[in-house]
C-alpha cells in the first residue's frame, strides 16, 4: 500500500511528519547574488539528515509578486544555471550545489528568483514492496541585485480592514526591499510608536518588497492608534 506525504515547505515554514523534524536541510534559504563577477555564483548545500539515501532535483524559478505576495513562478533556466540538476545524497551527508547567474549582465534593478529543491525519493521495505514515498520540496529565495541599487520604501496608505489594518507599502528603488531593515515611526496626534527590525514579526507577515511595484501587508493594529488619524514614516534600520 502506499502512503504518500506530500509536504511544500517555503521560507520560513517548517513541517513535521513522522518521527524525523525534517527529511534534509538546505543553506542558505536566502541569497544574494550580483549580475557580474564573483558574486555572480554561489554555493548551496544540501544535509541528508535521514537514515536512507536522499535523491533531490534542483529547478531554478523566476519569482514575480502581486500587491497581496502571492507569487508567479516561471522556469528561469535561461538566467540561473544550477549544477548539479539532481543529485543522489547518502545518509548523513552533504551535496553542494553551484548556482551562477547566467541572464543579462547589465538589469537595472534587482530580480527575485527561487531554487526548488524537490526530493523524489521512494522508500521500499525489505520485502521490496513499495513501502512510503515522500515528497518535500524548498523553495529558497534569491535576489540578483546590481551594484549601487537601493531599495525606496514608503507607506502609500493606510486603512482599517476587518479585522487588521491594511498597509499599502511602494517601492520606489531598483533594489529589493524588506520591511524588516526598516524603522517605521507611527504618529497619532501626540502620540508615537516606533518599530524596527524583529519587532515587525509582532505586527506584520512577510517582509519582501520588489523593485517598482507596491504590497498591501495586514499589520496588527497598534493599540491607542486610529488608522484613520495615523502617519508611518519609514527610515532605513541603522
């Protein structure tokens, strides 16, 4: 009989099945590379942390985003080379994997990128009858960044949603940018409310903004503040 566990664990998601935390590792989860010289290439690795082989496959992805973060992913075959494309891991050990940016050598603005990291192993018992197959797959995230490029924050807008408030942050720069780098000072008539850095895992989920483009994160209301009085100001995290 099989029994098949599909799991798709992203950045910062980690599933449990079994009796194992999880079936193998992957560093980094993110990644920044630029589109010429060395850090045009960078090295993954990947830890077979089960008692059995491990075979995995490797598929570059373009990444796009909308105003809400769900994502568009593409084949990015033509921009990423990765090697190896698969690669059959023993228990215990560790593949490293090559990645080089291969696309146009001259963006202006940063692009994002995922390497899939898909196991495809299939487990036999000893009477070699087909036993348990597991399916995991990382997604980690990449963003080739040209030099002298920054990311522009500022809140477009903010309102109350049902049960959160709704903050419309645009990106103005060429580089991507992530609300966790940022200080953001809130102001209500007298009152102020500063927050930075890990304090926005308390308020907000998710964190990435692309180049030229805007995202609406709902963000935990700040007690004693209206949304509808209330001015955010973004500085960068110093």
């Amino acid at each position: 009989m099989m029994k098949i566990l599909l799991f798709r664990l992203t950045l910062f998601v980690g599933l449990v099945f079994s009796s194992q935390s999880s079936a193998y590792q992957v560093k980094p989860m993110i990644a920044e590379m630029t589109p010429l010289g060395k850090g045009a290439q960078m090295s993954m690795r990947i830890d077979n942390t089960n008692d059995f082989p491990l075979t995995v496959e490797l598929v570059p992805l373009s990444l796009k985003m909308d105003s809400a973060g769900a994502e568009t992913l593409q084949p990015a075959d033509d921009d990423l080379l990765v090697i190896p494309v698969t690669a059959v891991i023993a228990p215990g050990k560790s593949q490293s994997v090559m990645v080089r940016y291969i696309g146009d050598p001259e963006i202006k603005q940063s692009k994002a990128y995922r390497i899939s990291v898909r196991q495809q192993n299939v487990l036999r018992g000893e009477d070699q009858d087909l036993d348990i197959g597991l399916l995991m797959r990382f997604d980690t995230l990449m963003n080739v960044k040209p030099e002298n490029t920054a990311p522009k924050l500022s809140v477009k807008s903010l309102k109350k949603g049902k049960h959160d408030w709704l903050v419309e942050v645009a990106n103005q720069g060429d580089s991507y940018g992530r609300i966790n780098d940022t200080v953001w000072t809130l102001k209500d008539g007298s009152k102020t409310h500063v927050i930075r850095g890990g304090e926005f895992r308390e308020y907000i989920v998710g964190t990435l903004v692309l180049p030229h483009s805007s995202r609406v994160f709902p963000m935990k209301p700040v007690k004693g503040f209206s949304p509808n009085s209330t001015s955010i100001e973004i500085s960068n995290l110093e």
